[in-house]
C-alpha cells in the first residue's frame, strides 16, 4: 500500500524481506518479482530521478517510442501496489547493517519532516544517477531543453542526432573524447567548455584534425522555442546555431546514504556479481549504481536478477512446505 | 521492410550487418537497438515462439499485467519495421561461416518452399526454447489449457499457484526435484508421471516425507472448462481434481542450424560472456539459448547488451566522421 507520513507507524515495527531505496526501472522490477516471489518490500522514492525526466523512451520493447519515462513509472507503481507491495515518498538518509537486519533511516516530508526508520533483511540499492547539467543563471532555461532535443544519453539518443549539427557541453577534457564516439551519428560537432576546463595542444589538434570547433566563450543562454533548442548564445553575444545537443558532463550518484557500509567500488559504481550482489552479501545494487550500460532495459533485468537472487536465498533458508491435509487419499 | 517471397530477392546481395535469428523478445529488443546503432539488421522469426503462447505477461515493467506475449511481439515488430529493420517470416536451416561474413540459409514458405542466402557480418542467436508438453493422443486438449493455468514457467508463474492443488508433470526423475521449489509456492502438490519415468525408492520417500502423492497411471485427458482446467482424467478412469498445473519436462531448443560451428556449450545452453558474446568472435546468443533465468526481462536486456557490443566493434573498426564542410567558420 502507499504509505505516507500518516499512515507508515504501521509497518514500522515489521520486518520486510526487502527494502527497495529508488523506484525507477530497476527498483520497481525487483518490486514486481519479489512481491510475484511472495516476499514483501517496501520501495522507497524520493521523486525525479533520470527515468522521470526521459520525454521518450525510444528503446525498450514493448512500449511504444513516444511513450514517456514517467509513464513506465506510473505503470509499475500501479503495479507493485497491485501485487501488495508498499511504496512511500521519502529521501534514504542511512542504512545501517544491525548484523541480522538493515535499518534504513528517511527523511519523509519536504516540510515537518519526520524521520522514520525501516528493516528489512535485505536492501536493493537502486537510486540510481541524475546527470550534471550546464550551470547557467536561469536553470530554467536549461530545464527547457533537458531530455527534449538537448540530450543526456549517447546510446539513447545518438540516433535522434544522426547528421544533424551537435553541441556537445563538456565539464572535464576527457569529456571531450565522447565526440569521437558521437561522430558515429554525426560529423557536424561543436564542443563547449564554456571556459571552465583546461583543454590541452594534444586534444585541441585532435578537434582541428576532425573538423570539430572547440568553443571556450562562457554561455548565456540556450535558445529556442516549445522545447526545441535551436542554438547557444555566447556572454560574447555570438549565437552558434545548432540542431540538438549532448551533454557530457558526468553524473551525481544518489549513494550517500550507502557511505557508512564497507562496499567494493570501481570509481562511482558499485562492484556486483552477476546477480547484482554487491561485496555485501545482504545488498544488492541495480540500474545505474552498478557498473555496465545504464539503460531502462539493464535496469529492469537487474531488478530481475536481484529480487531471484534474494528469493533463492531466503526459500533455501526456509522449511519445506508439507501437505498436513491430503485431499486426494493416501500416498502410493 | 516486411520481406517475403515476392520481394525478398532485392536483399540477397545485401550485406546485413547483423541477422538476428528469432523474433521473440531477446531478437527484438537487439532489432531496436541495431538500428539506433544505424547498423542494417534482418530479423527471421519461424512463428510462434515461445512468447508467442504467453497468455499475461505478469512481470515484465511497463506492461499491464494481463498484456499477452504476442502484444510484445506486435509491438516490437512494429518499433523496428519503423526503425528500418528487415522482417522476415523463415526458418533457419543453417548458419554457415564463410570468414568475413556468416550466410544464413532460410527456409520460406511451408508450401513451394524456397530456400534464399542472407549474409551478415555477425549473427544473433534469439531463436530460443519451447517447453515440452504432456503427450497425448489429442494435443488439442492439452493446448486448451497450457499457457492458461496450466504453466510451464515456476518464476513466471508460481505466484499464480500459490496455495492451489497443483499438478507437476515431469518426463524424468530429476524434474520431481521441482517440487521442492515449486514447494515455496504451494504445498498441495501432487506429481504425475504418465507412467514415462522409473522412480528411485529415494526420491519417493522423499516425496512420501513431504506428503506429495506421486500418480504413475498414464493420463487420459485435462479436464475442464474454458481454458481453466480442473483436474486430470487417468487411463484407469480416476479423476485428480486440480486448481492448477506446473509442466517441468524440459525444452527443445531451437538451435540445429549452429550445429556446424564450433561452439562452447554448457548442457543445452550457449555459453557466452558479459556481452552475449559466444566463443565465435561474431556470433552473439541472447535469451533462453544461453546460460540464465528464461525471463523476458533478460532476453530484452541481453538484446540491448549484443546490439551495443557489436555496435562498438563495427564502431571501433570505421573510419571517424571529419566535418568537411564546417558551418561556423574556422575552428580556433
């Protein structure tokens, strides 16, 4: 059920088999099978994540291209509720191991907040990552073009920019490199820095040799209509017109709350094994925490992979289930 | 474009860089992403699958619980027939490598067949499993039935017979181990043999500890009532009354036309690794042919994994995209 500040001192002295921190993809398919598993879980979501802003969900099958992020979302809400699993509106602020069971710390309400605490035998990690995006004085502005045609994901949306003329907003020199792997889709890139990075000979000849201008004035503003970016304007007041844009500038990982667990990482990913198990036998991790492609449809797999890998655990753990009332006569 | 007989001569000096062997979730899913990739796929589907028999896909995110597996598939023809993939209705006979390049031979038709070449650089195996099923001497009576409450998947389905008398059929004594899992579920087992398979004094103590009656009589026949069946008639005229029923007889895998390769198998399935990527450097195997849970969700992930690592192969191996005619002026 939908738990919320009114109604959550019900389960807080229950002891859920699982405890889901991020309802994307990842967290609700693990809801959907564990639930279908008959363990119950709590999902706990703190709103917005990268899946929320997705306009369309060009790639995963059985949904048509236009369908939004945010209406996968609704659907597996619907669903897990469906299937009896509980959901509530929080921000993770701890998990705590307590040796048999993980005690998990959220903060519930904007404001008034208040400060329950949950257990579960086991946690899935799935909170996932939100992308960095250029800073500029009216975020909004920015807002307005975010996840439209000023894209986030090259192997999502590489496809929507096939030969069209592409900004590419950059935070690190290395960032640059990714226009060499978005020349697949298209030749015609201009990198932005906007004067904050330090870009070497080495890699300004490597643009020279490509054809790529490398644009180092600060940015105003995008500009455009309805969503559709159709250039940047420079502090200079030059405007280099543009078709769409990627955004390059790396990704915050929603995993402070994980910081006080002993955990392997390879630089901001969890280290897993191939059932999305972390170094920590009773944590899971899943979606874009973990290493490897960070994609709806990877996403929803983990969560499948996790919530069996819990469930074998747990039934393995358990006595077998006999059948006290033989409705069919004695056994041969 | 949907090929046929009538057009398909148009594609056979083409040099795909992908053949997806099987249109069911795994192939489609890889279908998409290809041609994101901007890389040319034909995609042979041999019909009826074993997605195709799924009456409610229950688990897969973004679907509606009661969403047929043959949506899935409608809905994933028609994504990658938008993208530009070809579609083809066929069957594989044989996948031959001829170095640089794999020719798939593709039988069309079921009436004056013909037998037409593809090429492809690489090959995607997604033509999967499909479970055995009772034998009886009216199968028609048996497909009123599978698929509906009578399952043949215990993660798909298990949830759907939790605390129902369930039957399990089994063809060997190995698969009786199944009601040990099946257990988690409900207790009410009761496990048919038809006769077919020779009991070890084990394994039935085994089965007598836990209260399941094991029923060696041949079956005459399912009985119920639209498509919900409600027991099994015996050759000896007894009737078991049933809520529901687990086949575990094993499943014919689709994949004679690799039998030429030399291949890395484990049991019945293609060993790959992290990618899907078989011991052939070029060939890749998604879904239920590999090692893994036999999910939807695994098949669709495991599409986007070999797309994405046959993408950046191709990628990796091209000539980089220079801008020729630069539109902003001189690069600084």
């Amino acid at each position: 059920m939908k738990l919320s500040k009114h109604n959550l001192d019900q389960r807080l002295e229950h002891e859920y088999d699982v405890i889901i921190v991020g309802g994307g993809a990842g967290g609700l398919s693990a809801a959907i099978y564990l639930q279908r598993y008959r363990l119950s879980c709590l999902v706990i979501e703190k709103g917005k994540g990268r899946s929320f802003w997705m306009q369309e969900l060009r790639n995963y099958l059985g949904l048509s291209p236009e369908t939004p992020g945010r209406d996968l979302l609704k659907q597996g809400q619907d669903h897990i509720l469906e299937l009896g699993a509980d959901y509530l509106r929080g921000f993770v602020e701890e998990v705590r191991d307590e040796g048999e069971a993980f005690a998990v710390k959220v903060k519930v309400g904007r404001q008034d907040s208040i400060y329950p605490v949950f257990r579960a035998k086991y946690v899935i990690a799935a909170s996932g990552i939100i992308d960095h995006l250029p800073h500029l004085d009216h975020m909004q502005n920015v807002y307005d073009y975010a996840g439209y045609n000023l894209h986030v994901c090259l192997i999502c949306d590489g496809y929507e920019m096939a030969d069209k003329r592409c900004g590419l907003f950059v935070g690190s020199e290395g960032a640059i490199n990714t226009a060499f792997v978005l020349n697949w889709f298209t030749p015609y890139i201009t990198v932005f820095t906007a004067g904050q990075v330090s870009v070497g000979e080495e890699m300004r000849q490597k643009l020279r040799d490509h054809g790529y201008p490398l644009v180092e004035t600060p940015i105003k503003q995008f500009v455009g209509h309805h969503h559709e970016m159709t250039g940047v304007e420079l502090t200079d007041g030059d405007i280099v017109p543009l078709d769409t844009g990627l955004v390059a500038m790396g990704s915050h990982y929603h995993n402070e709350y994980l910081k006080s667990l002993d955990l392997d990482w390879k630089g901001g990913n969890l280290v897993t094994d191939s059932m999305c198990r972390t170094s920590h036998p009773r944590l899971f991790a899943v979606g874009d925490l973990k290493e490897g492609l960070n994609q709806v449809s990877i996403a929803v797999a983990d969560g499948t992979l996790a919530a069996t890998a819990i469930w074998r655990e747990i039934r393995r753990n358990s006595a077998p289930r006999r059948w006290e009332d033989n409705l069919i006569g004695a056994v041969p």
